[in-house]
C-alpha cells in the first residue's frame, strides 16, 4: 500500500495507515507541523540521545520540538521531511513506550477478514482518524477496567488505552474474575482523580489548549522575556568568585571545614547555570552554551554535562512517568509510586528496577532518608557522569562527538584540581581529608531537594497520548513561592511548571513570566500547582510516607499470603 502522490518528495501525503506500516518496519517517524520526519539517520548524531527522539515516535511533536530547539535547528529537521499529513493528527504510544503497530500485510489481513461495508467503513475511519475525538479509558463510575478489551490493533499499547474512545473496547462475554495486582485499584483511583482535576482529553478542549500555549509563548518572545540578562549573570560571576576565593583563603589559613562549606555552597551555585546552558538559556547557541556548562560543570564540579542533558531532555519529554522519566527512578532508595512495586521496567536504563529484599526494605523508612540520601547524592552523579563519558554513551558522531573528549580533559582537569592539589596536598591527614569531602559534597543536597521537590509529590498517573503537552507538563510539576531576594538560592527551580512549558526561557526571566503562565492556567482551567518551601517539602515527605506505607502494608499481606501457601496465586 504505496503513499498516494500528488507531487513528489516532501510533498507526498500519507494517510495514517501508511505511518502506522513506516513504523511497524522499524522507520523512526514524527509528526512535525503536519510534516513527515523520519530521523531514523539523525539517532547517533543528537546530542539530547536518541530516546528523546524515540518517545516522539508516532506523535506530534511539534510542541516539543518548539520548546527544546532553535528556528534554525527546526529548519535542519526538515531535511528528514519524507512527506506529510492532512487534518489534525492523533498520537500512537510509541514503540519504546509499549505501542504496537501493524504492517502492511497484517492491515491487508485485517481488511480481508472485514466485509466489504466494513472495508469501506474502515478506510473512511482511517483517513478520518486522525481528527477523531479520543476520550479517557474509564468512564464515569459505571464501567470498570476488569469490564473492558481493547480490540487489536495500533490503537493497543497499554498507553494508548486513555486516548481511546470506549467505542473501541467492547464488553467481555462473560467475564472472567481478574487476577489484580497489587495497587491496581490505587492506579485507577489516582487516574480517576486526575481525570476529575484536569481539563477533558477530547481533542477540542486540548487543541484549544494548544493553540493558547502557542500564544502564550508568542507573548514571552513580544515581551522579549526570551533574551537573556547578561547584568544578573555579572551579578552571578561575582557570587562563584566571592565563594571560591572565599574557600581558598580559609583553606590556605588551616581552616578546613569552612573552606569545605564554601566549596560545597559554590557548587551548589554553578549547578544552577549549568541548568540554563544545558537549555541554550545563555547566549541560545548550541556550541557555546555547550562549552560554557562544560567548563563549569567538569572542569570546576567533576560531573557531566552532557550526560546531564541527555538524561535531562528525556525527563522533560515523559515527566514523572514511572517507566520513562529517569528523574524519578530511584529504586531501591525512593518509589513515588506504588507502581514500583510490581518491578517496572526502565526504559532509559534499559533495565528492570527490580522491587527486592533491599527495596522492600529501603522503601518502608524512604521519607525518613529522604534527606540523609539525598546528602551522598552528588557521588551517584560522579558515576553516572563516568559511565557516560567513558563507556561513550554520548553521539560519537555529528556536532556534538567533540564534546565527549572535552569533557574527558575537564574531568582530568578537576581530579587534579580537586583531589590532588586540595585533598591530597593541601589537609594535614586522612580524617581531615575525609571531613573536607563530606562536608563540601553534603553542602550540595539542597539542590537535589531543589530538583526532586518539584516533581515527587506531584501526579504519575498516564493519562495517555491524548493529553497536551502544556496540560501534562503542569499536571506533573510544581513551583515553589519565595520572595524575589531568595531566587539566587533557588536558581530559577523555583519555577519549574514554567520551566517546563518553555525550557529555553532565561531563568532571571521566569518570576516575570509566571505571571503570564498563571493567567494562562486560570483560562485554561488547568490547576497550576505553588507551595512553599516548607510546605513543598512537607508534600514530598507525606507523600513519601504514603508510600512507604503501602510498602508496609503488602510486606505484611506477602508475609500473611506467603505462610498460607497462596502468594504465587497473587
């Protein structure tokens, strides 16, 4: 079943059974302003990895596209342009997120099995499909999950199962008791919740939120909140060399520990322009925001940039999902879901996080180390950042392969700087050493409280591919309300639900354009989530608690199950 031509090359239309067969031969397709893109020879050369890519497969992704990228990068991408598409589009889960799809041959099967009505009713429906209004999986109160099969098809894919209309499952005759997993009328209560929250999945209501988030960042460029203020980063220059020299006199006059403590404080500190060069939030120039959190984040802080973004972009992407989003995958340290009970698998590390003994006992007492872990977090990012470099996991091709070396010298650069000439040289002996380590890494932890607070007490429900971007990203993230003399402590986290709708915005420009972002929210009618420092933290630690709770809860049901000889029914 060839693509109808009406031209040639970019200007072929495809119908969504033909990108549905693209992708079941394995063709990496995104839809992008109605245009066919098939990156699939681009994959080794992003410098964001290739699962940010994947998780856009089948999708519209302009939303994404515009928010991560420059004009004259979008422009590049249309070298990738194979065709396009008519009408407004509807999502498939991609591959990696569990999105089935068929080929040619199995849609031709497909059609013989149909009479020549349905054949008829059938292509009309899949010319037409991708304007067709989807709806959530569960409907109000009188149908249950247990009560419902999904008809086969591309429409499957567990994911999918919310942004499809119930005229696609039909009853089961009879049906059978369903064995359920433990937490599984949890999940339905917290996607019925945010079901009830939020604004309606069908395709009017989150096109019309679209279209204002497209004027909403229209009226950031007019306000011109996208350019970057070069006086606060003057400001910002002058608070790093304050809390340097600062840590080199005290280190130089025997005063160790206060010479740690400033350490700690300056890292703390840079992390926060790393952030907004790893977003092109500086000068918006890939390569020179590249080498700017390079230098800052190897050179003077021993960790990764590259590896940051790359891990970064894919959180952005499926946020506080429990299968995608790496940010919140601390297993066997932290579960934000009971849903880590049933031994997800992860598909950024490409790795099962398995619910074991040590899991099952972490997560019982995770809001009372919560902090205490939190603590030893900046040597979890040192391995992570060597993993990345070292056993090349970064593009090895494209602009960004020189990256990869560069960062290797800053690491050389910083173990010299740093455990040679200051740990190794400059304190008296070993438990002075030891002190100076943990005092200058444990003085980082805010910044991880920073980071996690924004996102651990906020929704992981899936409501499918049905949801808007701009709705999802505020779905699951939070700001954290303070006075403007404390945002160079928060370093723009703060404002996270902003930063997530518009990720390249300068971060001395988002106080400002939360204002804006609010009266989107209010017209909207989508609940835009502030707390409080305390208050934020509060949220994560009760929320945390309530996990663990359940944690103790099916310890003890495995315990009373286990010695009725009945668990592996279970």
């Amino acid at each position: 079943m060839a693509a109808r031509i009406i031209a040639s090359g970019k200007d072929t239309i495809f119908s969504r059974d033909e990108v549905e067969s693209l992708i079941a031969d394995g063709r990496k397709i995104v839809i992008i302003d109605q245009k066919v893109v098939k990156p699939d020879a681009w994959l080794p050369y992003h410098p964001g990895g290739d699962k940010a890519i994947l998780h856009m497969v089948g999708r519209d992704a302009t939303n994404e596209v515009r928010a991560f990228h420059s004009a004259e990068t979008q422009q590049l991408m249309l070298r990738y342009q194979i065709g396009r598409v008519e009408g407004q589009w509807r999502d498939f889960v991609p591959p990696i997120q569990g999105g089935t799809f068929r080929t040619r041959e199995e849609q031709a099967e497909e059609r013989c099995d149909l009479s020549t009505d349905e054949v008829a009713q059938h292509e009309d429906s899949s010319e037409n499909e991708s304007s067709r209004a989807p709806s959530p999986l569960f409907d109000p109160a009188e149908r249950s999950a247990s009560a419902l099969r999904q008809r086969r098809g591309s429409r499957g894919g567990a994911s999918d199962s919310s942004a499809t209309s119930l005229s696609d499952f039909e009853l089961d005759e009879p049906a059978a008791p369903a064995k359920q997993a433990f937490g599984d009328d949890r999940t339905e209560e917290e996607l019925q919740r945010d079901l009830a929250m939020y604004p309606s999945l069908d395709s009017a209501t989150q096109v019309d939120i679209i279209s204002k988030y497209r004027q909403l960042d229209a009226r950031l460029w007019k306000a011109g909140l996208y350019n970057c203020n070069y006086t606060a980063y003057a400001i910002e220059a002058v608070r790093y060399t304050f809390l340097g020299l600062t840590s080199y006199y005290l280190l130089q006059h025997g005063h160790y520990f206060l010479s740690a403590a400033f350490l700690g404080a300056l890292w703390h500190q840079l992390v926060f322009t790393v952030h907004d060069a790893g977003h092109m939030g500086i000068t918006h120039n890939f390569h020179l925001d590249s080498c700017i959190g390079i230098f800052i984040a190897n050179y003077l802080g021993g960790l990764s940039c590259c590896w940051w973004k790359q891990n970064h972009n894919v959180h952005h992407i499926v946020t506080n999902s429990a299968e995608h989003d790496p940010d919140i995958q601390h297993m066997p340290f932290f579960a934000i879901s009971h849903r880590f009970f049933q031994s997800l698998k992860s598909t950024y590390y490409d790795r099962v996080m398995t619910y074991d003994p040590v899991a099952r006992f972490m997560l019982k007492y995770q809001h009372w180390m919560y902090y205490p872990i939190l603590t030893f977090g900046r040597f979890n990012l040192y391995v992570l950042s060597w993993q990345y470099i070292f056993l090349g996991q970064g593009p090895r091709k494209g602009p960004a392969r020189w990256h990869r070396y560069l960062e290797a010298a800053g690491q050389a650069f910083f173990w010299f700087w740093f455990g040679y000439l200051v740990v190794y040289r400059s304190l008296p002996d070993g438990w002075t050493r030891f002190g100076y380590v943990m005092i200058s890494h444990a003085l980082t932890m805010p910044v991880h409280v920073q980071i996690t607070l924004s996102h651990f007490a906020m929704s992981t429900s899936d409501l499918g591919v049905a949801e808007s971007f701009p709705q999802r990203m505020l779905r699951t993230t939070m700001d954290v309300d303070c006075p403007w003399w404390l945002d160079f402590f928060h370093g723009g986290l703060q404002f996270q639900a902003v930063h997530h709708l518009f990720p390249r915005l300068p971060r001395h420009n988002l106080r400002e354009a939360q204002k804006l972002v609010m009266e989107f929210c209010q017209e909207v009618k989508i609940p835009y989530a502030v707390y409080g420092f305390a208050e934020g933290n509060g949220k994560i630690i009760g929320h945390l608690g309530e996990v663990a709770k359940q944690a103790r809860i099916m310890a003890k049901c495995r315990s009373t199950m286990s010695a009725k000889d009945v668990f592996e029914a279970h």
